[in-house]
C-alpha cells in the first residue's frame, strides 16, 4: 500500500450496545436519559437518538443471525457481556443526573474525577451495560 | 419519581469494542483508519480519538477483572463475540475509503444505499468487530 493519509473521520455516527429485553431498554435510554425513540423494530432492535448520534440497542441472537444476501446486506454481529457506552456531559448536570437515575431507581456505581479533573459517574442499563456520562474535558474536548 | 424533564445529552463521547490483540486494533484504527492514539496501556487497552469522539478497544479479560475499590474506580464491563460501530463518513469518500481499505488488505463486506439514499460500506477490523462507514444523513444528521 501506497503510504497515503487516510480521508478524515469526524467522528461517531453510532455505537452498539446489546440488551435481551427491548422494553426495558426503552424505558432507561428513552424514560430515563430521555434519547427519542428513532427506530424500533420489536423483538430486534431499538434506536436512540443522542445528538448528531445513535445509540443502537440490539437483541444479539437477531443480529448474530442476519445475513448479507438480502435487499439491506447488513453483515452480522452480537456480543455477551457488559458493554460501556459513554454520554458527553455537562459537568454543570451531574448532580441532577445523579438525581435523576436514582430517582428511577438506577444506583450510582462509581462518581470520580480523573487526574486531569474531568468528572464521570456510571450506572448499569437494565441489561448490565456500563453506562458512563462524563465532561468532555476528560479527552480534551471542549463541552 | 416526579416527571421532570431529562437533562439534555449532547451525544456519546465514547464506544466501546473489545479486541483480542492491541497491535492488530492500532494497526488497524491508527494506521489504517487514520485514528491518533490517546492512551495505550499495553496489555489492556488502548484508545483513538475521532473528531470529538473517542474509541475504547479493551482486551476484556482485563475490564472484566477491574475492581471499583481503587483510586479511579471504573466499573467493570467487558463483552465477547463481535461488536459493532459506525463512522460519520462524507459520501464523496466513501470510494476512497473503500479503495485505502482494500489496499490494505481489509475487504469489503458490504456497501449498500438504505432506504433513504445514503450509503453504508462495512469492514472487520481485526478483532472481528463489524465497522461501518455510513453517510450521516442516515439519521437525517446533516455532513
């Protein structure tokens, strides 16, 4: 290959997170963070809007199974386990995050600062995810 | 709980992926993709930024194992199986994508138009992670 610079990424369009039980996801990224609903196919997957980004919540024995013969060739994927998405937030809001998700009955795992001062506090989705809010700062990244 | 409002998330700031081979994952999203390296700790992760976001790439035998008992006490997570994430990628590059990924020996799992135009073109990086590269109108998000 031919040692030319790569075309510029800007960035996360979406990332994956897996769940068994799509209303329950529904009811924390959609009741709780408060993303709007933008995609839903029931017993599938359901899509949150965050920004100028999608969180994809999927069932993994659907996307394990999808082919890529069809009309949409979507190539499959799916894991077990605990995921970790991180929200870009406003320091000035973790304590009413704080609030808010222990209010819906979401216990706050962990609420620390990083050497550099940035502020992160987790909670777990209903499907044991990792769920991380976290001033931009952290990597240098204006709010 | 009382029906106030969520406060606003303006987008994530970081995804998650677990690979078995940190070399592979730099080679791959640094040389490759063009991502800069943010951290790298040898044996357990290491992370690219993109735009005003960040990649996470975990071995996650180590996430799974760390304790929240410490000085920076981050929740375990960690997953198995292939994950998935998605680029915010300018349509006029998307054939330049396509050409640097071959060229470095990354082939072409699918490149489609949904439904409503733009186009998805997807890779495996070397963990077996699904990469996609789709045009941010998608999800009606402007370029």
């Amino acid at each position: 290959m031919e040692d030319h610079a790569a075309p510029s990424l800007s960035g996360l369009l979406e990332a994956a997170i897996y769940v068994d039980d799509l209303n329950a996801a529904e009811r924390f990224y959609n009741g709780v963070l408060g993303l709007p609903v933008v995609l839903r196919r029931d017993g599938a997957h359901v899509f949150f809007r965050a920004g100028n980004t999608i969180v994809l919540a999927f069932r993994p024995e659907i996307t394990q199974a999808q082919t890529t013969d069809g009309p949409l060739p979507v190539p499959p994927h799916g894991a077990q386990g605990q995921g970790h998405i991180c929200f870009t937030a406003d320091g000035a809001m973790l304590d009413a995050w704080r609030e808010r998700l222990e209010d819906a009955g979401f216990g706050i795992e962990a609420d620390f600062a990083w050497p550099n001062g940035a502020r992160s506090v987790y909670v777990r989705d209903p499907a044991g995810n990792s769920v991380e809010f976290a001033e931009p700062r952290l990597w240098e990244i204006a709010e």
